[in-house]
C-alpha cells in the first residue's frame, strides 16, 4: 500500500476518533466532572485491556492465519477490522455513555499511533514501546499490548 493511503487511513482514523471523544465529553457536560473523569479514565483502561485480550485471544488463536499475514508484512495497513472496531465503539457508546466512549477513543487513537509509528516511523514512538512491539513480531507468544506494556505486566506475558 502506498504511504500517502496508510497516512490517510491512520491519521484520518486518529482525527475522527478524537474529534468524536472531544464532542462525546462535551455532550457529558450533564454529569459531574469527577464523574466524567472517572468515566473517561474507565473507558481509556478498558481500551486498553480490550486491545490486549483480543490481540492475544482472537488474532493470535481464532484468527491466527489472517493475523499472520499481519506479522508477515506489518506494513500493510490493517483496513478489513475497522468497521467491526467501529461496531464495537457504537455498543459501548449506547451501553457505557459518552464520557466512558470518550476515553475509549482517545486510548483508540493512541493505539493507531503506536502502531503506525512502530511499522512506519519508528524514531517518534518511545524506545521502550518500539521494542515490545518489535519483539512481538519475533516472538508472536509474548507482548501483546501495542499501546501498553501494562498488561502484558499484569498477565505475565512480557518477554523479559
């Protein structure tokens, strides 16, 4: 895929989702800041967990071949998922509320940049998260938190 349409997809995908958090928090305005906050920090953590458990469980045991491909040529941009991510974004929005859907999409887009900076301009990602990602593709059973190292801290799943 041509640079200019990863960066489009990528960085476009990263605007949209912060522009919806950024209007999704305004639309809380009817709650209580610490709520509001409390909400956003639960959504972000929960992205992030979510990110985690199914790079681990779904990518690398019930689609393991497509995710391969993936592994095989990371610089293909990973366009066939987006629309169930935003599915899944929808459910939570209606189930969870706006505030919490806010820190879920800026975490959302936090993850877009991890990953693009770690297959296409590794120099602006920290070391230490380039290396965990790098290392994952060696070792496709350990590090799967693209976002975060935190999980993988948490469940034992960092390659030490």
């Amino acid at each position: 895929m041509q640079n200019w349409r990863k960066q489009t997809i990528y960085f476009g995908e990263m605007i949209f989702s912060c522009a919806a958090a950024v209007a999704l928090l305004a639309a809380s305005s009817h709650l209580h800041a610490k709520y509001r906050v409390a909400l956003f920090v639960g959504g972000f953590v929960a992205w992030t967990l979510a990110e985690y458990a199914v790079h681990r469980f779904v990518l690398h045991n019930l689609a393991p071949k497509e995710h391969g491909l993936h592994h095989a040529h990371p610089d293909e941009a990973v366009t066939r998922i987006f629309w169930q991510i935003w599915l899944c974004f929808g459910l939570v929005g209606l189930l969870a509320g706006g505030a919490f859907l806010s820190g879920a999409l800026v975490a959302y887009s936090w993850y877009l940049f991890a990953h693009y900076a770690a297959h296409q301009s590794p120099d602006i990602l920290p070391t230490s998260l380039l290396r965990h990602h790098v290392s994952h593709h060696k070792i496709a059973t350990q590090n799967f938190g693209v976002s975060t190292t935190f999980w993988d801290r948490i469940f034992r799943t960092m390659l030490k």
